[in-house]
C-alpha cells in the first residue's frame, strides 16, 4: 500500500514549496493562519511541513542571530560543490555547512540525543570525495557522513542500538543534502527556514527514504525528486 506521502511528487504541487510559503506569509502573518489556505494548495501529510516551516519563519531573525550559522557564502559554495558545479572547498568549510543541517534534523526528529563531530566529518570527507571521482558529490558526503562515525550518542545518555543510530544518521544526512542541492535561499533567515523545509519532507517521507538507502540506484532519483518540490 503507498502512503499518502509517497504520493508526493513534483506534480502534485502547482508551486515550489518555498512559493508557497512565502506568499502564505504575505497573506497572514500567523502560523497556524497559513493552515486553512494551505490544505488548498498542497497534499495534506505537507500541511505539518509547512506549519512548521512557518513557525520557524516568525522566529528566523532571532534563531539565526543566536546560532553558529554558516555564512552565506560558506553555504553557497558548499552547496555548489555538492552539485559539480563548483570548485573543491575546504573540507573544514563542508564540515561546517554539513555538520550544521545534520544537527538541525536530529534536533528536531532524533530519537535519541547525538552529536555530530565537525571534526571526525572533516576527516571523513577526505577520502570520501578523492578516493570515489566516479560517486556524484552528493552520494560521497552522504556516505562520509553515515559511514565516518561523525554522528554518535551524546555522553551520559542511554545506549543507542547500531541500527537505530544508522537509521537517524541516514535521515540527517538526506535531509542536509537536499538543502544543499535546492536553490540558495536569498539571506541567512531564508537558508534557515529552507533547511527546516527540507527537514521537514525527509521526515514525513523517512520511511521511503530509508528504503532508498536499502536500493542505492534509488537515492539520487529521491534527492532529486524532493529537490524540485522545494
């Protein structure tokens, strides 16, 4: 049986999801009024997406003045690296830029308290991305990312079964991807809401997106897939 939210596709929305958003923020300056006029425009398992997309809008300004944000640019040549459309970037930059978004996703939907070590990841993304030329970038940071051991259980807290802590490394992963291959954001506040929207879809769609990961060949058309929705 395929759940409603693997149903979402590119041609289930009349908009990008960003679009949306915005013009729904023009309309009401509350979250929960973004609600009612969202059910018209897009399938209901997006409607949480964009409520908290919204919430998190309100408070953009604040959160990004109080957060160890990337700077624009760091985000920006990161993410176009990851695309082959940019020139190699530092790996402590990468590691930067993607140990943010992971943190961000397990934040908001961990199932057990981790952290994400800027450090172990720059070590890992070495390799990942010199020794595999024939592993589009995406792929090779998504693996660095889940196989380097750079997410791990936050000490003093309950053991994490193997499986479980794969499970949520995997998710951080996708969703810190697929922020990175949509289009830029036009300011921090915006990256900070764009990427809460990307967290948002690879939660509601975790399960296939999990099953993904069990059938390689099946990655990039997902990345690519929730990339045009965004």
């Amino acid at each position: 049986m395929v759940s409603q939210s693997a149903k979402l596709m590119p041609s289930a929305l009349s908009m990008p999801l960003r679009d949306v958003l915005r013009g729904l923020r023009g309309a009401s300056e509350s979250a929960e009024g973004l609600l009612s006029p969202a059910g018209d425009l897009v399938p209901p398992p997006i409607r949480d997406v964009l409520r908290g997309a919204a919430r998190v809008a309100e408070r953009a300004g604040t959160e990004v003045l109080g957060a160890a944000v990337p700077r624009a640019d760091q985000i920006a040549a990161a993410a176009a690296y990851l695309v082959d459309a940019g020139p190699s970037v530092p790996r402590e930059t990468l590691a930067k830029v993607i140990t943010y978004g992971a943190e961000a996703y397990l934040a908001r939907h961990g199932t057990h308290p981790a952290l994400v070590s800027e450090t172990v990841l720059a070590v890992a993304l070495g390799p990942a991305l010199a020794a595999q030329p024939q592993v589009p970038r995406a792929e090779a940071v998504i693996d660095a990312l889940v196989q380097g051991a750079a997410i791990g259980p936050a000490p003093g807290t309950p053991f994490v079964s193997g499986e479980d802590a794969q499970k949520g490394a995997q998710l951080a992963a996708f969703a810190t991807v697929l922020w990175l291959l949509v289009e830029r954001a036009q300011d921090l506040a915006e990256e900070y809401v764009l990427l809460d929207l990307c967290i948002g879809l690879t939660h509601a769609q975790r399960v296939e997106i999990l099953e993904a990961f069990a059938a390689p060949d099946l990655l990039p058309v997902k990345l690519s897939s929730l990339a045009e929705i965004v």
